[in-house]
C-alpha cells in the first residue's frame, strides 16, 4: 500500500549527494549511518520549521481552516 493510501505524503528525502554537495567525504558513510541522519533531520524539521511553514503553505493554497469550513 503507498503511504498517501494511509493518509501519509512523502515531503522529502536525505541523499548522499545532498551531503557531497555541503562538500562531505560521503565514501564511508554506510546506509545506518544514512538512516540516523535521515530520523535526526526528519526531527529537527518537525519540531521546528515544520509546523510553522504547513501553516503558511495551507493558507497560501487556499485550504480553509475547520471554523471557516462549518
């Protein structure tokens, strides 16, 4: 099953290049290494800029809040 069928959307990803591109040395990096970095942005994301630019986004798109849509 896709996750947007569970209600959840994929809004981003952490890639090798991404830290090559920050100028890392990314040829001993193995893949749990990948998955800490991965759970530790996916955290520093959401308790910060997260909730802040989902709210800009949704109103900038136009999707009504709960007391404006009853």
């Amino acid at each position: 099953m896709r996750e947007h069928e569970k209600g959840y959307f994929c809004i981003t990803s952490v890639a090798r290049a991404d830290l090559e591109g920050l100028g890392y040395d990314t040829s001993a990096v193995d893949d749990g290494t990948m998955e800490e970095l991965a759970g530790k942005m996916a955290n520093a994301y959401t308790y910060s800029a997260f909730w802040i630019d989902l709210g800009v986004l949704a109103d900038d798109l136009e999707i009504p809040r709960q007391s404006e849509s009853k």
